[in-house]
C-alpha cells in the first residue's frame, strides 16, 4: 500500500476512534439481531476488541458499565454533532 493512502487511512482510523470515545447516547447492533444502547463510550481499544459504555440498556435489564466484545458488534451508530466528533474537511 502507498506511504502516503496508508497514512491518510491511520488518521481517519485515528479520528474515528477519537469520536467515538466520550460518545454519548449510542446505539449498537450486536450478533443474534440484538440492539442495545448505551448513555456513554468510556474507552475502546485500538483494534475496537472491545468497548467500555456506560448504561448499557439490553433487553433483560439496564449495567452500569459493561465491556462489549468487539466481534459480536455489527455497527455503532454516534452523535457526531458531539464535542469530539469528526472535524469536517475542506476538499
């Protein structure tokens, strides 16, 4: 891969990963058709193996804070009109 796509493609890894922590009011869909949501991001790895949230609503109860396994998430729907969201660029 070229230097300069690969380093391009790091920064935006970068970037979402910024976002994503301190994320509030997220919904995630999980394996198994399942959704939940979560009040708050606290932390995630940097390979998204796993993902802290606060308030993880599921369907048998509200967790405090919970670890979500990155394998079973599908996709991660956030605010980005958030303090951290993603800077738009100039083209």
């Amino acid at each position: 891969m070229d230097p300069e796509l690969r380093a391009s493609e790091r920064l935006k890894h970068l970037e979402v990963l910024e976002a994503l922590q301190g994320s509030k009011n997220v919904k995630i869909e999980l394996t198994d058709d399942m959704n939940v949501s979560a009040t708050k991001v606290c932390a995630a790895t940097a390979d998204l193996s796993q993902i802290i949230v606060e308030n993880l609503c599921t369907p048998l109860g509200t967790l405090p804070h919970a670890s979500i396994r990155g394998e079973n998430v599908i996709a991660i729907e956030v605010s980005l009109e958030s303090e951290k969201g993603l800077k738009k660029k100039d083209k």
